[in-house]
C-alpha cells in the first residue's frame, strides 16, 4: 500500500505546477480576483487509497469500494508534461532509485513462431462410415442362426443365418428347369428366349442376396436347396443382433448392424480460443489410461462447420486407425493435438498485459525512465504464459514486464488529475461558475 501512495504522491506536481504558473500570469489583476483564483486551485484534493483513479474535491466516499476518501498531499514528483497534440498519449517518468524499488522489469519485444499443444479429453466411437445393416429380401423362416451373440466378429462371406422361405424355394425350381431346358433346346430361337428367362430368373435370385456362387452350386448339384444361407457381404463386429432362431422374417427387416473397427473415431471439443490452430489432417496423438506404456497416431479428419451453443466450443472429429483393435468404442482417450501458426509473430509475457474490461495496456519503456501506457490489442495464448499481438506494439520496443501494477495506478491518476485540469480551464476565468 506505501507503494502505491508513494506513486500517488509523487504524480501531483504537474497540477500544482499549471495552478502555479495560473497565478504567477495574474499577478496583474485586481487583488479580489486573485484571491479567488487562489481559493479554487489551492482547495484540498480527496481520493480513495484503494482506488487512486477516484479524485474528488470534497470528502466523501468511494462510488467502487465505498471507502472513506482521504486528502492528497502535496509532495515531489517527476512526471513528464503531456503535450497539448498528444493528449491521449501518457508518459509517465521515474528515477532510477524509484524504478529499483518498486521493482519494474522491462524486456525487449521480439517476435517468434507461436506453437499450441491443445490437450482434451475424447470419448472413442464408432466410425459411421464403416457402418452397415444387413436385412432380409425375402419371407420365411429362419431355421439356422449361425452369428449368435452381440460382439461376435464376422467375416465378409461368413453364413448368418439358414432361411427357408417359399419364394426362394419356388424360384430355384424355376430356374432349374428354364436352365435344362436352355440347354437341350437346339433351336436357336427357342435357345435365345429361354436365355432371357433363365436371366431373369438368376437375377431375382441375385436380389434376394443369393451369391453367385450358391448359383452355380445349384446348376452343379441340379437339386433345389430348401435352407438357403445368408451370408455377409462385409467384416465387421456384430454390435446389433435382431434375430433369433425359428423366428419368422419378413422383407425389409433389419437382422444385424455390422461396424468395422479398423478404424474409430475420437470427438474432441476445442475451445474458441484454439480454433485458430485447427487444421484438417493435422496429426493427433491418442493416450489411453488403459494403455499408458502405448501411444497411438490418428488425424484430424472432419471439423464441424459450427460452434456448439451451450458450451461454445468447436466439435472435431479425429480418426484412428486400429488394425489391431487396441482401441476399444466406449473407451475415454486424452488427444493432443500440436500445431504451429503461420509466420512469425509478436509474442509477450501474459503478466505485460494490463486488462480494465474494454481495454488492453502495456507499458513501453522509452529510456531516461520513461514510461508510455499504449493500448493493443492481442491474439491468441502461446502456451500458458505468453500471448500474440495482433496491433499496438513493435518488435524491439521494450515494455514492462513486472512492476507495471503500480505504473497502472500512476496512469490512473494521472488519467484524473488530466481531467480535473481540463475542467478547471474550462472555468470562467477569474471566479467559480455558476
């Protein structure tokens, strides 16, 4: 607290020096006009020790804090004059031995490349592309269920289920027969339309997912097959079983869901601030609790194209290979994420940067003791103790990097006395207004 009253003390000789130099310049007028220009500029000055930026010229209590105000003395300061064209330009100016005790450290700004590691946690799931449902075509029964449990891994071509269905039965007598019939017709025409029959007929089979190979089965052997199996046409893991045995199926019902874990997907949820270092395809490392001795690779393969409402963060999709189906869906995963922002960039130290709501200050040391609050205006964070400048600031200025808390209050009151001198010049001359 002493320092801060040491600073506030020492700002207000440039106010006492203008009532000074007010006086010394109406030295010629009457005596009764003189004492009252005297009067007004020598009235005592109130401010709150808590808040320096508070001046008032009665006591009373801080409209912040409500803290009673205390008188300002009158005591030595070196502050530098702020020109008349430079008015919303503030030099502040310390001596040496001031600057030692209340311990600022300035340090030369440079620019640099800024790298982000976003790290957050992710739930494993399925990948959606890789999906598939596996459906009856025709009616019947089912007489055999090969796949018999939920997590049962399948391979494409692997039988699902034994069917007998009506239709399938009627429709390989009818191909048989169109098939022995194409082939002892010796009439050309005869054997041109029988092979137009026998292809429809193949074809019905064909969508009632009847392989080709059971096809040429049933041409080998020239016997009907009353059970036709269903065989799947991907590999994938059971992760949905609709089905029992000696139930009846109709077209168009689901039998399984299929998903295959070669690949998964990780959603990760990046806040605002780290949108700028999002990239498609940047590369991600996944780490799982379960496997902490293991480190595996992946991309960023999607990223959503908006921000989500309640949590006001940006939802990214990272894929996974997983060829040896280590990663499990279900499983939670720490992502890291690593990236680099283009070019190079004016990068100071987070605790250089003053915020007061709307505003960002810094302090440029000009030398000789002399301190300048110049707004900017940052970016993004670099790492935990450092940020971009996006405006305000150039490379190889210095600035303040510890001990501005206490230029900050000296700013703030000489930001005040500044007022109160423009309005007290605005004042008729010679007497109060009215």
């Amino acid at each position: 607290m002493s320092k801060k009253l040491f600073i506030i003390y020492l700002i207000l000789i440039p106010f006492f020096f203008s009532t000074a130099c007010k006086k010394k310049a109406q030295e010629n007028t009457s005596s009764k006009s003189e004492e009252k220009h005297e009067h007004k500029h020598e009235k005592e000055l109130y401010t709150c020790p808590m808040h320096p930026e508070v001046i008032r010229d009665k006591k009373g209590t801080c409209p912040i804090c409500k803290m009673d105000l205390v008188p300002l003395k009158k005591q030595e300061m070196n502050l530098e004059d702020t020109k008349p064209d430079s008015k919303d330009k503030i030099i502040i100016h310390l001596e040496p031995a001031t600057i030692q005790k209340v311990g600022v450290v300035t340090e030369l700004v440079k620019k640099k490349t800024i790298e982000r590691e976003i790290r957050t946690v992710a739930h494993i799931d399925f990948d959606e592309s890789a999906e598939t449902i596996i459906n009856s075509r025709v009616n019947g029964w089912v007489e055999k269920l090969y796949v018999k449990f939920t997590g049962q891994t399948v391979r494409k071509g692997q039988a699902l289920i034994g069917i007998y269905s009506p239709e399938l039965v009627s429709t390989q007598e009818e191909y048989l027969k169109l098939y022995k019939s194409y082939n002892s017709a010796s009439d050309e025409g005869t054997k041109k339309e029988l092979s137009k029959l026998l292809e429809s007929s193949k074809r019905r089979l064909l969508n009632w997912n009847i392989s080709k190979g059971q096809i040429l089965e049933l041409e080998k052997k020239q016997e009907v097959q009353r059970l036709m199996n269903l065989y799947s046409p991907y590999s994938g893991v059971v992760v949905e079983k609709k089905v029992i045995e000696g139930a009846k199926i109709m077209e168009g019902m689901d039998l399984f869901k299929l998903a295959n874990l070669e690949t998964v997907w990780a959603f990760v949820h990046i806040p605002e601030k780290d949108i700028p270092f999002i990239k498609e395809n940047m590369p991600a490392k996944i780490l799982l609790p379960q496997l902490p001795t293991e480190e595996f690779q992946g991309k960023v393969s999607f990223i959503f194209p908006y921000i989500e409402m309640k949590s006001r963060d940006l939802k990214v999709r990272v894929s996974i290979p997983n060829r040896d189906f280590k990663v499990k869906p279900g499983m939670y995963a720490t992502i890291v994420l690593e990236q680099k922002l283009e070019g190079e960039h004016i990068v100071i130290p987070s605790s250089a940067v003053i915020r007061t709501g709307i505003r960002e200050l810094i302090f440029v040391y000009h030398g000789k003791g002399k301190f300048e609050a110049r707004e900017i205006k940052t970016g993004v964070p670099d790492g935990i103790d450092r940020v971009q400048v996006l405006k305000g600031l150039k490379e190889q200025e210095a600035i303040a990097v510890s001990g501005q808390f206490l230029l900050d209050s000296e700013t703030k009151l000489q930001e005040a006395v500044r007022k109160m001198q423009t309005e007290a010049s605005a004042m008729p001359e010679g007497g109060h207004s009215h």
